[in-house]
C-alpha cells in the first residue's frame, strides 16, 4: 500500500475516527517498521507522475500483526484506542478474527469487573485516602462494565 492511501485512510475512513495520525508521523511509523523488518517497500514508476513507495509486510510482519490482533488488551483505557484498531484490523483481514478478539476481550473485562467487584467488596479501613480510594475503584468497574456492555451490543457485522 502507498503511504498517501494509508494517510487517507487516517484521515477519512472510519480509522481517522479511532486514531488521527498526521501524515509526517504515519512516514515516520513506516520508515520505523522498515528498519525492524516488519515492512518492505519498494518504488514503484508512474508514467507523467512521480514515483511512489509502496510497501507491504514481511512474512515477519504478517505474524507480528496476527499475533498482535489476537491478543486481548488488558485494561478498560487500552478498548478506546488499541482495541478499537486491532477489531477494525481484524474486521479487514477475516470477520472470523474479530468475532474471536470480541469473544476473547469479553473474557478479559469480566475477570477485570470480578476483581474490581472483590475489591470493593474487601474490608478497608476508613479515612478520606480510603474513600477516594474507592470511588477510584466504583470508576474503574463503572468503565469496565461499560465497555462490556459496549462489547455485548457489538452487531455481528461489527466483530
């Protein structure tokens, strides 16, 4: 793919709603996962107009990027940004990626709500730090059982 294509893509698709990445940044990110071999480009000639940079990933890349999609994250603050890309990622490569990342964050946001929920449930002593304490931990569970409503709600066509 072109580097003008992926800027595009940021900025009009529904990507550019997830993340905004100004074009100097996504070059600099591309030229970055050409030094690590994760994508190789290449020129390619156009007749009339310059020449274009077209890059692809390795074999190297391709299992960086499944692995990567696969793998849940593991906080409620990480689903506004990296799940979100890695479920539009996996929607483009195989539905069936993305039903199973869905399936598989679920998972991981019930076990965060279960020992947010036993946190709150403990004993703590009192005092103001205390309740401030645990009006950090009723946000927390607040915005984990959010996002599973959120991943529950997801259409089919959405995973």
């Amino acid at each position: 793919v072109h580097g003008y294509d992926l800027s595009r893509l940021f900025a009009e698709g529904a990507l550019g709603r997830i993340i905004r990445l100004e074009p100097g940044m996504l070059y600099h990110y591309l030229k970055k996962l050409a030094r690590d071999g994760l994508i190789a480009s290449r020129i390619e000639r156009q007749s009339g107009r310059p020449d274009r940079q077209v890059h692809t990933l390795t074999p190297v890349g391709d299992a960086v990027l499944h692995a990567w999609i696969a793998a849940p994250v593991r906080s409620t603050r990480e689903i506004r940004l990296d799940f979100l890309v890695k479920l539009y990622l996996a929607r483009a490569i195989d539905p069936r990626h993305a039903i199973t990342l869905v399936t598989r964050q679920r998972s991981v946001m019930r076990t965060r709500a279960a020992r947010l929920t036993e946190q709150l449930d403990s004993p703590q002593p009192s005092g103001q730090d205390n309740a401030f304490g645990e009006s950090v931990l009723r946000l927390r569970l607040t915005q984990t059982e959010a996002a599973l409503a959120w991943l529950d709600a997801l259409p089919e066509s959405d995973q």
